[in-house]
C-alpha cells in the first residue's frame, strides 16, 4: 500500500469514527460518554493529525527521493 492509501485509509476510518460517535451520541450523552470522548476521542484525533503530518513529509521524501533517482 502506498502512503498515500494509508494516510487516505486513516481518514476514511476517522470520518467513519465521528459519524459513528454522533449517532451514540444522541442516546448516549451523559458525563461518562463526554469523559470517553474528551479522554479516548479526541487524544485520537490529536494522534491522527500528528500521523497525517507524519505520512506526508513521508510521502513528499519518497517522491523527492524518486525524482533524484530518476525513478519520478
């Protein structure tokens, strides 16, 4: 899988992630469910941001690295 595919994969399960929660959300909303998501959830989405960054500088290396061999 390129890296592109796997930043692509992660958004797409993120997105599927957040429209799940707000669905449970709507009947389950009490301050368990707010301390799942502000402890669980939203450290995710902080980790899945910091990964996004991380796979494209990895993704931009690669190319550049292709192009400097000729391969890109």
């Amino acid at each position: 899988m390129s890296v592109a595919g796997a930043r692509m994969r992660m958004d797409l399960a993120l997105k599927d992630l957040h429209l799940k929660w707000a669905h449970v959300s709507q009947s389950w909303n009490d301050p368990v469910s707010r301390a799942f998501e502000s402890n669980y959830l939203d450290a995710l989405d902080q980790g899945a941001r910091l990964a996004a960054g991380a796979l494209d500088k990895m993704r931009d290396s690669i190319a550049r690295a292709k192009r400097e061999c000729g391969e890109g």
